[in-house]
C-alpha cells in the first residue's frame, strides 16, 4: 500500500471528522437550550451508567479486530477468518452484557427508567458495528462516507423532532436508532471483502487473554472518562453540574478529533510496519505523528482558552457561565490526548505492548479517581475537570518516560518549541480581542480566523519545514482543481 494512501485516509477521516464538529456545532447550543442543564445533565448521567455496559460488550475487540486485519490485509481467506473470530466473539459478549445490564435496570429500577431502557440499543450497536473491519484494511472512505449521512440524518431528527424537555427520551431514542442505522450500513461492504471459511478454522475464543490485555486499557481510559460524571451526580444536588462539566468536555472533544483522527489511519500502517519487522519506518512515522501532535494540540489548547469567554455565552446561553472556567481548565487536555494517543494508541497498542499501556492507563484512572474524591465535594464540576486535566498530563509524561530507550525523546520534544511560541502570541492576540471584539457568532468567528492567520504566519517566519511542505502541497492541489474548473 503506498504512502500517499496514509494522506488520503487522514483526509477522509479529516473530512468526516470536521462533520463530527459542525453537527454539534449547529445542535449542542439547540439541546442546550431545549434540554436545559437539567435534562442534559440526566443524559450525560444515564449514558455514563450505560457506557460501562457499552465497554464491557465490546471489549477489547474493536483494537483487537482491527490490528489483527492489518496484519492480513491482503490475504482474503486469513482477513475472512480474522472477521469472523472478532465478529463472533463481539455478539456472545454483547449478548452476555445485555442481559446482566438488563438484570441491572429491572432490579435497581433507576430514576429515568425510559432512558435507561433506550440504552439497551446502543450496547446492541455493539454487535452491529463493523468499522473495525474497514479500519484495519484501511478503506476509510466506506466508514466516512456512511457515517457523514446517517449524521446528517441525525442533525435532521434533533431540529424537527426535539422541542422541548419533555423530549428527552425522543432525543435519546432518537440517536441510538440512527447510529444503528448507520452500522448496519456497512454490512453491504462486506462480501466484496469476505470468502467462504472452514467453520472447523474458526478460534473466536482462541485470543481471549490478548482481547482481554487490550480491554484493560479501555476500561481505565473510560472509568476516569465517565466515573468524574457519575461521582459528580452522587456528590451534587441536581443535575446541573453535570450539565455544565459535559458541556465543556463536548466542546474539548470536538477539537480533538482533529488529532485523534490520525490515530485512526496510524495504527493499521504501524501494524502493519509491525508485522514486516520494519522497526525504521514505525519510528519515522513515530516522529512525523508527534510533530503533527504538537503543531495542532498546541493551538487548540491555546485557542480554546482564548476564546472561551465569547464562545460559550452565544453558544451555550446565559445559564451556562460556569462552563467558560470549565473550557479553560480542560483545553490542557487537547494537547495532553495528543501526546497520548501517539505514544499509546499508535505505538504501543500496534506493537503488541499492551500491558505496558494497560499500566499507563491505570496509574491515570488511579490518579483521577484519587483527584475526584479530594476535589469534586469542594469544588464540584471544576474539581472534575482539574482532575482530568491532571491524570491525562500524568498519562503523557509516564508513557513518554516508558519509551525513553525506543524513541529520541529529543526528536519527540524538538518540533515543540516553535509551535508553543506560536501557539502563546496566538493565545495572546485572542484574550486582546476580548477586550473589544463582541461575544457574538461573528465576534467568534473573527477570533478564530485571526488567531489560525496569525498561527501560521508565525509558522511560516520561523521557517516550519512541515507546516510549509504541507501547505505548499494543498495549495497546489487547490490551484490544479481550480484549473480543472
């Protein structure tokens, strides 16, 4: 597979993922206001209960099936029986999951019941989800362009569907049906790519150990993703924390995914540099992908703590202040998931170190749990969000000291300096412009738009070889569409 295919993937996930941003973009303020802080914090409550069930059906098997597809990729029979081993293995423990959280919900009898029973469809979303599959063959353009319909499908349903609190259930329905939908799509992909097997040769429980090896570092990712809601809801009266700290976390994971999206189309090529023994090549695009960490994780963090005063009044309403301190605290976690899912998702997960990033991951859990306990009673959601910030920093350093002796850490750090030089006159320019650009959609946009010009000329003045290649290259690419034209 050539190298300009890596580029191709990133872009299509890139594409996708800008639609991942601007669908919230359009229904997070709608929902919001619809909703209440009320009714959003009884969402992100429930779904936090749901998720742990969610995980557990699944796993580590999305990893699992997609690493082991990209060590086959080419060999139709093996890549038949590596699909079926994980497809197997994912539906008896999505049936075992659904029932024990069935056994939950009709025993405990939760507060919400209508929306923890509507959560029975997103852990069999579980059983019906394939892109693992499409990930580990690296053909990203089918898991694009589905998934960017069925969102827009989604968008559709929320501002014709979703009017008022009472419709919390609808929303919540609503989205589970559609990213069903969605899933069930790709099923139609997936002859073109299967042969008929010797059931004899299928194994579907042959790796549990491994499936399990990659499931402890999802769990622990998770447990300090979904427990900080949780430990909020039983600390807190109402729901509003809750509300508010998921507010911001929705926005901070909306920037991510312009990072994290290369951790999509990186793992299959590093498998894949695995299997050949090419131990150059992973550290070449080991290199290239923290270069790439640094140039965006570094202005996001810097943007987002500059803009938060304008962006979240407008964006979120009146009765959202509290999330404007929460945006700052937790904009430290863009470039700190940036390290991270380099260092882990991208090396050590395709390397077979699971372990190594199993014991990263729990130090982290450990440290936000410890955090949570000491923080979330005094200072409620901003305790949550100093915690996170706190554990995913830690996870960062401690995976970094761990490949000290595999990876230059002088190579890893190198690229940094510029962009942090660039990223801190950009931040500046953005708390300037609070003082006399309004906090409206276009004052926003202004910020925005000033900031990036003024983060890649300073790129460009200090002579950023990677910034200036990759520009150079889109802006001939625009030039050659524009003469087609």
């Amino acid at each position: 597979m050539k190298e300009k295919n890596v580029k191709k993937n990133y872009i299509y996930n890139v594409a996708y993922q800008m639609l991942v941003i601007i669908t919230p973009l359009l229904t997070a303020p709608y929902i919001a206001r619809v909703l209440g802080a009320n009714g959003m914090g009884v969402f992100s409550y429930v779904t936090a209960i749901a998720a742990f069930f969610i995980i557990f059906a699944n796993l580590g098997t999305s990893t699992y099936g997609q690493r082991e597809v990209s060590y086959v990729q080419t060999d139709t029979y093996k890549r038949s029986i590596a699909f079926w081993n994980t497809a197997i293995f994912r539906c008896v423990s999505t049936a075992i999951f659904l029932f024990i959280y069935g056994v939950f919900v009709f025993v405990a009898h939760p507060q919400w019941m209508v929306i923890y029973i509507i959560q029975f469809i997103e852990i069999i979303n579980v059983a019906c989800d394939t892109s693992w599959f499409f990930q580990g063959l690296e053909e990203f353009g089918k898991i694009v362009g589905r998934n960017a319909i069925f969102r827009i499908v989604n968008l559709i349903m929320i501002f014709t569907l979703i009017k008022d609190e009472n419709d919390l259930a609808l929303y919540t329905a609503g989205t589970a049906i559609i990213t069903m939908m969605g899933h069930v799509s790709l099923w139609v992909y997936l002859p073109k790519y299967l042969t008929h097997v010797n059931r004899k040769e299928l194994t579907p429980f042959k790796d549990t150990k491994v499936i399990l090896g990659l499931f402890l570092p999802t769990i622990a990712v998770q447990i300090y993703q979904y427990l900080d809601k949780i430990m909020i809801g039983l600390f807190t009266e109402g729901n509003a924390e809750n509300g508010y700290y998921d507010a911001a976390m929705r926005i901070t994971k909306m920037v991510l995914v312009l990072v994290t999206s290369m951790s999509t189309v990186m793992v299959p090529r590093i498998g894949q540099y695995f299997s050949e023994g090419n131990k150059d090549a992973i550290k070449n695009a080991m290199y290239k992908a923290y270069q790439f960490a640094w140039f965006l994780g570094l202005p996001l963090m810097f943007g987002l703590f500059g803009i938060a005063d304008s962006f979240v009044p407008w964006f979120y309403g009146s009765s959202y202040e509290k999330v404007k301190l929460l945006l700052k605290i937790v904009s430290v976690i863009t470039v700190a998931i940036s390290i991270n899912n380099v260092t882990g998702i991208e090396y050590l997960v395709p390397t077979k170190r699971e372990k190594l990033y199993t014991r990263t991951v729990l130090i982290g859990a450990v440290i936000n749990c410890c955090l949570n306990l000491l923080l979330i009673p005094q200072l409620l959601s901003y305790g949550a969000a100093i915690a996170s910030a706190v554990a995913e920093l830690s996870i960062a350093g401690i995976q970094l000291y761990y490949v000290r002796y595999e990876l230059d850490i002088k190579k890893v750090f190198a690229p940094a300096g510029k962009y942090l030089l660039a990223s801190i006159l950009m931040g500046a320019l953005l708390l300037l412009e609070n003082q006399f650009l309004p906090a409206t959609i276009i004052g926003t946009l202004l910020r925005v738009v000033s900031g990036a010009g003024l983060y890649f000329a300073l790129l460009v003045v200090l002579v950023d070889t990677f910034f200036i290649e990759n520009a150079t290259i889109v802006i001939n690419k625009l030039k050659k569409i524009i003469k087609r034209s």
